[in-house]
C-alpha cells in the first residue's frame, strides 16, 4: 500500500501509512468509565493505559483477559513502564475495583476480570438499544494501541490519540469522518491528564507518524483530523436488506446473514462458517482463535440464533408444501 502525503504548516510533509481502519475495538465510555475517570483525577495515565491495554486482550462479554505478566505489559507499553511500575498500579487497580484476578498460576501470567464501568450494574450508562455505552477505536494494522505495542508511538501517545478519538465524529458516511471536536489544547491536555509542554511534543509525536493531521490554524481551538479514518461506505454489490428476526432487525441478502457493522457475515444455514470483510473488500474465512477471543460474541450467538429460526421455518414451509 502506498503511502499518502499530508502537507502541515510547518512546512513538513509527514506519511499516513495506515489510512483507513481494518477493525475495531469497543471501549467503554461515559460516567465510570476508564476514561472518565481518568479526566476526573481519579485515574493517572499510566493506570488508565494500563486498562486499556487488558481491555484490548480480552473477550467483552465476560471482561476476562488472557494471561499476561508484569514483564509481558512492560514489553508491549515500553519505557516508562517497568515491571515494578506495572505491578504497582495492577495493586492500586485492583484495590480500587477495576481488576480482579481470577488465575494466578498460570505459567504465562495472571488472568484477571476487568470492569468495563466501576459503579452497580444499575447504574450502568446504556445506549438507546439498553447496551452498556462504547465508542470504536481502530484495532489492528495502524490502531494506537497495535503501534504503541510495535514501538512505533509511546503509550503516552496511544492514550491521547483515544482520548481524542472519544471527542470526534466516526460516521463513515459523512466528509467529516475522524476529525476531533473543537477545543483548545488546554482542555484536551486536562482531559488526558498531561502537562501542556508534554502534550505538545506528544502531538508533534502523533502527526510525524501519520496518525493525526492539525486542520484549524494555530490561532484558533484546534480540530485535528484522525488516522486511520473509519472505512468509507461501500456500494453494495449485494441487496442487503433488514429483516425482523426473534424480535431483532437483522441484515441478510438471502444468501448470508451480515452483522450490524457488515464486517463478519455467515450462510443462512452454518452459523459456524463466519466470514470477516477485508480491507479489500474480499471475504475471508475467521480462525477458531478469531472467533473465540476477537469477534464480539453477541455477533456469534445472533448469528446461531437466526440460522436456527431459518431453518425451523424453512421446514415448517416444506410440511405445509
């Protein structure tokens, strides 16, 4: 893939090696959340990109992570994240609720429970559909947290660039798609909990690996545009419609079932055979490993339930014929 160019005013000419998104990862937001916590002092940045990085190594639905050690996380958030550091915010983490350890003894490291939002589960902030409040960030080739872990940006860099991302506007179908809300660099800096010099450099750091392109002049509060952006919408080849099933609208073209987001797809009669869209637009089968520790599971088991009803109907319509 080429790389495009983006022309600042400084004069530089910086490359934007991953423009688009491949796939992403839902992070909690809203009251209790990591991230609100962390704007209202209740959090440092270290613990806050500590829950991040579990949270990225970790199934949703139940908030178990997969074993990871001191030296593991030390490795993937590199400097200024030591072992003896990482493990003592893993203990102010769990003291404060965050984390629970649930596998101690496993060779590879502990396993622990996270929460998604600290605070009664009735108290828990939903969306419209009743579900647990999430915003998308990139994962994969070109997601923050994938170039941090690479050492491609430091975990500093990777917290800001999601902070930014949780105030900006990721509807792919509008021209407007990844750029950051209005604000000065004061209140960002305050929302991440940075020094404002640090910060600085830290958005110096973002723009020079083509993750983040200033668009509003220095003399006013700044709009940053966000890379990778979120895919444009496709033109369809195939008739996707929407169609009511057990109570939940459901995307098919007779052939397969799509998810919500059209990115995973299986045939109307094996829910088991899941394809992931690519970033070509091709379909590919997913891994036993994709299917159990990356793809949300809500997608799997609405994919189950619908062949299921498919093919008790379709059998009720063979007995009337």
């Amino acid at each position: 893939m080429s790389s495009q160019q983006i022309y600042l005013p400084l004069g530089g000419k910086y490359p934007i090696p991953y423009e688009f998104e491949t796939d992403t990862l839902p992070v909690p937001r809203g009251q209790y959340s990591v991230l609100w916590e962390l704007r209202e002092g209740n959090l440092t940045t270290a613990q806050a990109m500590i829950c991040l990085c579990l949270h990225h190594g970790s199934s949703w639905d139940s908030g178990i992570t997969w074993p990871m050690s001191g030296n593991y996380l030390s490795g993937k958030l590199g400097p200024g994240m030591s072992k003896p550091y990482i493990i003592k915010n893993l203990t102010s983490l769990k003291d404060k609720g965050w984390l629970k350890t649930i596998d101690a003894d496993n060779p590879a490291g502990k396993r622990y429970r996270i929460r998604h939002h600290l605070c009664p589960y009735q108290d828990v902030p939903v969306n419209k559909d009743g579900k647990p409040l999430t915003f998308a960030v990139p994962r994969g080739p070109g997601g923050p947290l994938e170039r941090c872990f690479d050492g491609d940006i430091s975990w500093k860099a990777a917290l800001v660039w999601i902070v930014l991302k949780l105030r900006s506007n990721w509807k792919a179908h509008e021209d407007t798609a990844g750029q950051t809300e209005q604000a000065t660099l004061l209140e960002l800096s305050k929302r991440c909990r940075i020094k404002l010099a640090t910060f600085h450099s830290i958005l110096t750091e973002l723009t020079q690996v083509g993750m983040l392109e200033r668009l509003s002049p220095k003399s006013k509060p700044a709009i940053f545009q966000l890379y990778p952006k979120p895919l444009p919408g496709r033109t369809q080849t195939e008739p996707i419609r929407e169609e009511w099933v057990n109570g939940k609208c459901q995307k098919t073209d007779d052939t397969y079932w799509y998810s919500n987001n059209l990115q995973y797809r299986c045939p109307l009669e094996d829910y088991m055979k899941i394809e992931r869209r690519q970033r070509d637009g091709t379909w590919k089968r997913v891994s036993d490993h994709h299917r159990a520790q990356v793809m949300p599971k809500s997608i799997s088991s609405d994919f189950e339930r619908y062949v299921v009803l498919h093919c008790q109907i379709q059998r009720l319509s063979q007995r009337k014929d």
